[in-house]
C-alpha cells in the first residue's frame, strides 16, 4: 500500500514537472546538472549528457555565456539566488530569450543539497520591448529634426514632456 501509494506521488510530481509552462532544471551543489525536465531536452534537442560537464554552454547564446556563467558561478560560490535573462538556443537553431532563476535548497545545517531552477520564455515581451524602445527613439529623433516637441497635460499637473520640448523652453529637465 505504501508503495502504491509512492508510485502515486512520484506520478503526480512528474506531471507538475513536465507540464510547467518552463525550463525546469536542478544542480548538484557545484553547479553540475543533475535533472532536467522533458522540456528542456525537446527545446534544445540535446541529450541530459551533453548539459554535463560544461556542456550546457552550447545551449547559450556566444554573447551571453560570459554574463551567464559570472552570474551562475557567483549564486555557486555565494549560495545566494540566481537571476539572468539571455537567450537559449533551440533544436533548430534559433535563439529566444528566457527569464532564468534558481534557488538553493539547504539542509539542517545551511549547507546548499541542490539548486533548483526555472527558465521562462520572455521573447515575444523582450521584442515588444525592444520595438518600443525603437519607436520611442525614432518619435524623439523626428522631434529633434523638426523642432516640435510633445507633452501630456492633465487638470493640474504635466504628465510628459518629451525632450524637444525641454529643449525648445530651454528647461533643465
């Protein structure tokens, strides 16, 4: 019965592990990989083997291992959380990027047993992002050229000023 009632426990983690919208990983306390969810492997299509040793930097994009492991090495050394943004590669060779985090779990003693982490798809939010900041650079641009600024006012207070207008007042912003 206990058995049995083991089995069912293991089932129900199992699906809650492969059914999270997300990365889900675990290290031992050095940092090496110890799990990974189904997940990953179909994302990347790489094999649990391939993440060892190292490995798992063919799963970073080239320009952002360097800041991803400075992060990922200090969360290891210090026991602190661990926090990041860069992009994965995927199976077809595409990169999309990812919010990642992991936590340490310590035992009686305070000593780190395992890190556990999330890795969540930001892409399609971090290009929105990166439109906006575009457009936004083209409207204060285009302002600049033609010396025509824009505010937004309310009853009482000014909202916005972009900084053509600033500059057109001749105000400090």
């Amino acid at each position: 019965c206990a058995e049995e009632v083991l089995r069912k426990s293991e089932y129900k983690l199992r699906q809650l592990i492969e059914t999270v919208p997300g990365l889900i990983w675990s290290t031992a306390p050095d940092g090496e990989a110890t799990q990974l969810n189904q997940r990953i492997l179909d994302y990347s299509g790489m094999q649990f083997e391939d993440y060892l040793h190292g490995g798992w930097e063919a799963f970073l994009h080239p320009d952002d291992f360097p800041e991803s492991a400075r992060a990922f090495n200090h969360a290891i050394q210090t026991g602190t959380s661990y926090q990041t943004v860069h992009r994965l590669r995927r199976a077809d060779g595409e990169f999309r990027w990812y919010h990642v985090r992991g936590e340490p779990l310590r035992d009686q003693q305070g000593r780190i047993i395992q890190w556990y982490g999330l890795s969540v798809d930001i892409d399609e939010a971090k290009k929105a992002e990166d439109r906006l900041r575009r457009s936004e650079a083209y409207l204060a641009e285009a302002q600049r050229l033609s010396h025509a600024g824009s505010s937004v006012y309310n009853e009482t207070t000014v909202l916005y000023w972009s900084e053509e207008c600033y500059r057109i007042w001749n105000f400090d912003p």
